[in-house]
C-alpha cells in the first residue's frame, strides 16, 4: 500500500514525487513512456527558473527524477490497463500488477492533436514522426517533410536537415509565427499557405497531400512526415468514467489542485492552464503533492516545506 501514486513522469508528475516523498509519504510513479513526453524531447531550455545556461528537456527531467528519487520516490515504466478511484483505496492496474494507494494524482499531460491527419495515426512510427531527433538519423540521405508553423517546427526541421537529402517544410500559414530570427536551412524548400490533407502510403510513409495555396491539391513525395501542429488533448481517458472532467477531457480541479472524488488530484496539462508550460506543470505538482499530504493526514491546511 502506497500513500500516493503517481501516474505520469513529467515536470507535474516529478515535482509531485519530490514534494510527497520530502515529506515522507511513500511514493511511487508510474510512467509508461518517460522519455517521449513533450518536455523530454525538447531540445534546448534556457529559461527553467534556477537553471542557468541551456540544456535538454530530458536532462531537467533527469534532475528532477533523481531527486525525487532522493527523497525516496520509487519509479517503475509499465503500461496502465485500468483504474478504480472510487473507494478509499484507489487500485492501478498495469502490465506488471497491481498497485493500491489512499490517494492518486493524475499527471498524464496531452497526447497530442484533438484531430490527426488522415493516415498519420496508421502511420505513425511508419514514416510519421513528432521527434527529429529521435527519429532524424533512420532518413539519412532521403526526402521528408516538416508541417508546422512554429519555433518548434523551424528547429525541427534544422535537426533533420544533417540527414535528410531535401525537406519540404509545410507551413499552413503565410508565415511562422514568433520567429524573430531565420536561419538559413540547408536542403529546405518552403511551402507557405500550403495545407497537409493527408499523409500517403501502404504500409509506410510515401507521400503528403496537400492543398497549395493557389488552391491547387498537389503529393509530395516523401519518405517521411514530421508532425509539429498545435493542439493537444489531455491524457484522461482512462478515467474519464470516474473522475469529472470538462467537455474537452480537462480534470475539473480546485485551487488545491483537487478533483470531486475524494483523493483524486491532477497536475500540469491536465488541467486548464493558462499557459503550457514545464514551470506551470512543476508548480502544479508541488501543490498537488502538498494537497495530497493535507488529505492523508487530515490537515487543516497546507504545509510548505520551506525547511
């Protein structure tokens, strides 16, 4: 039997470790991809409160984990088959067993765009990638294509431009947006106003449909698609028949980052917020963690860990 569990091991989930496990509940996260969440595979972060000079999303991850592991936290990577938070005890069932808490936070973050193209779900991991640099190396010497609109999208399509032979680089909008500097990319052929229709192939990656933007349809051929549209839909599914969420899947949550279903709490992107950002998410799961403590111990109020 845990205190808490904590499902999801981003900047919400971690910084929740770290606060529940310093104040001495027995803590264990639960992480079925922690290396492929949106702060993991960033690639450059310059402006984390504290942390001079530029490094990795998976590296600020890396600290906060190994601290929270400090404090005593225990984290395991296994799938999530089903949860029952309902009673006093809440169950997790995973791949490798189940687990029992008094309390749950619920940390998944957002799993990507509400609608996908036609043939990217099919084909993804097939040719469609969200990660150049995960992914950028398998496309050494072949042609790809980059649909965005963003920094995010530009940076991406720099990282691949080491390996891929030629980049069409699809963006649905007259220009980027919030670039204030354009580097000069190797290989690039820019495609403004263009919009992506669908990703095309039998079994993988062989094309992207677009529309131009003198309105003219038009297939690219491609060996492989890199997606980085906005949007996002928070990870809740799996509770979504037990915990109240919003009409678009957000956790409806209280100042205390508390759910209505007593010892159920969510953290980070599964909330609304205001901006989506690893600091936000950090400072969600410390109030989260504290809340959690104030319930299983049957507190009056909160108590900062300030000593």
């Amino acid at each position: 039997m845990y205190d808490v569990i904590i499902i999801g091991a981003g900047p919400a989930g971690a910084s929740a470790a770290i606060y529940t496990a310093r104040g001495n509940l027995k803590t264990l996260v639960i992480d079925k991809s922690p290396n492929n969440g949106a702060l993991a595979i960033t690639h450059k972060i310059a402006n984390y409160p504290g942390v001079q000079g530029e490094l990795t999303g998976k590296a600020l991850l890396d600290n906060m984990r190994e601290q929270a592991v400090s404090f005593g936290a225990e984290f395991i990577q296994t799938n999530i088959t089903a949860v029952d938070v309902e009673g006093d005890t809440k169950f997790v069932f995973t791949a490798d067993g189940m687990y029992e808490s008094k309390a749950i936070i619920i940390a998944t973050g957002s799993k990507g765009r509400n609608r996908m193209l036609p043939g990217e779900e099919e084909l993804l991991g097939r040719g469609v990638s969200t990660c150049a640099t995960c992914d950028g190396a398998f496309f050494e010497g072949k042609t790809v294509a980059v649909i965005g609109d963003s920094e995010e999208a530009l940076e991406e399509a720099q990282a691949l431009s080491k390996f891929a032979s030629k980049i069409y680089f699809v963006v649905p909008r007259p220009e980027l947006q919030n670039v204030h500097h354009m580097p000069e990319l190797v290989n690039t052929e820019m495609r403004y106003k263009a919009k992506p229709l669908e990703v095309v192939g039998d079994g993988h990656v062989e094309g992207l449909r677009i529309r131009t933007g003198s309105g003219e349809e038009e297939t690219l051929k491609v060996d492989g698609v890199f997606v980085f549209l906005s949007g996002s839909k928070p990870g809740t599914d799996f509770i979504a028949e037990q915990v109240p969420l919003d009409e678009e899947g957000y956790m409806q949550l209280d100042a205390l980052m508390q759910s209505s279903v007593p010892g159920v709490f969510g953290a980070g992107e599964v909330r609304r917020t205001p901006v989506k950002q690893a600091v936000v998410a950090a400072a969600d799961g410390a109030i989260a963690a504290m809340a959690v403590d104030k319930f299983i111990n049957k507190r009056a109020q909160l108590i900062p860990q300030y000593k």
